[in-house]
C-alpha cells in the first residue's frame, strides 16, 4: 500500500498490530495509517484531511452455520451486521 496521496517513500519498519504501529509512529519512525479508535486516544496525534477520498477497502465475509442460519436472531444480527458496514458507520 503506498502512504495516500502522495506515495513515494519506502517501509522503515513491519509490524502487524495496531498498539506496536502506535508505538512506531510515537517514536517519530514515520507516519501511519492507524485505527481511529486508537489514534483519537492519543495525545500529538492528528488526523489527515484526504477530500473525503476512501483510503482503505476491506472484503469482509460473515458466516452462519446452516443449522442456524433461519434462526431469527442469527438473520437479525447479520443484517445489522450487512446494514452497518454499508452505512459506514464503523
């Protein structure tokens, strides 16, 4: 993935958990894309402004097993699931 949206650069480091990117990015390492839910509880962190452009794509499956696929509450909660992620509320 390259940084948005410039690109350019190359990765000084890999790591593959939130927190050690956090830690990463706080040492003045670089600069990282970084859940939000983390970012926003961090002092001298701010957000980038990218004109409202989609940065990150995910495929996300959900699953149920056959046996309980019909059950109401299965079909309730996967249709939130469904109706949330299409909102893009999270």
């Amino acid at each position: 993935m390259r940084w948005p949206p410039h690109g350019g650069g190359f990765a000084a480091v890999a790591v593959n958990d939130a927190e050690s990117l956090l830690q990463c990015v706080q040492a003045g390492l670089g600069r990282s894309l970084l859940p939000c839910i983390v970012a926003d509880r961090t002092a001298g962190l701010a957000r980038v402004d990218f004109g409202g452009a989609a940065l990150l794509e995910r495929e996300i499956w959900t699953l149920a097993h056959p046996d309980v696929r019909h059950l109401a509450r299965v079909s309730a909660v996967l249709a939130w699931i469904e109706a949330t992620l299409a909102n893009g509320e999270v």
